[in-house]
C-alpha cells in the first residue's frame, strides 16, 4: 500500500510514506514525555485500516539535529 517503508531523510530513516503523513507539534512535559489521543469513530468501514505512525523531534545529538523513533503500525479492530 505504500505507506510502509524506509527512505533516509535528513540523517534520519523515514519509515512512513511522506505523501500520506500527517504532522503535529507537540509539546512534553519536563521529563519529555507526551501523549496523543486518537479517537475513532465507530465506523464500519475503518475495520482493518492499517496505521502507520512515526515520532520525529528536534535533538541537538542526533544526526542533523533530528531524531527519531522506530515506526510503529497498527489495524482498527472491530
């Protein structure tokens, strides 16, 4: 489907699609710590839906200032 892969970008390895990604800013908390909600509505049509996330943040240690996390995929299950 294209929306799982792995591509360098910026020193870092990209593993979801950048054509279908959605960004956020988020801001932690002193100990770096954040957390999302994702609320799904119950719609039929959303069983099996594949997800694909991937955290990125701006770290002075990391390659080119960017860090980022391993990717994560998951399916909305009825």
């Amino acid at each position: 489907n294209g929306r799982l892969g792995s591509m360098p970008v910026a020193g870092i390895q990209l593993l979801v699609d950048p054509n279908t990604a959605v960004s956020l800013f988020l801001f932690t908390d002193a100990w770096g710590g954040a957390a999302v909600t994702f609320p799904v509505p119950p719609v039929a049509g959303y069983v099996g839906l594949q997800i694909f996330a991937q955290v990125g943040w701006l770290d002075p240690c990391g390659p080119q200032g960017i860090t980022a996390s391993r990717g994560l995929q998951f399916a909305i299950r009825p």
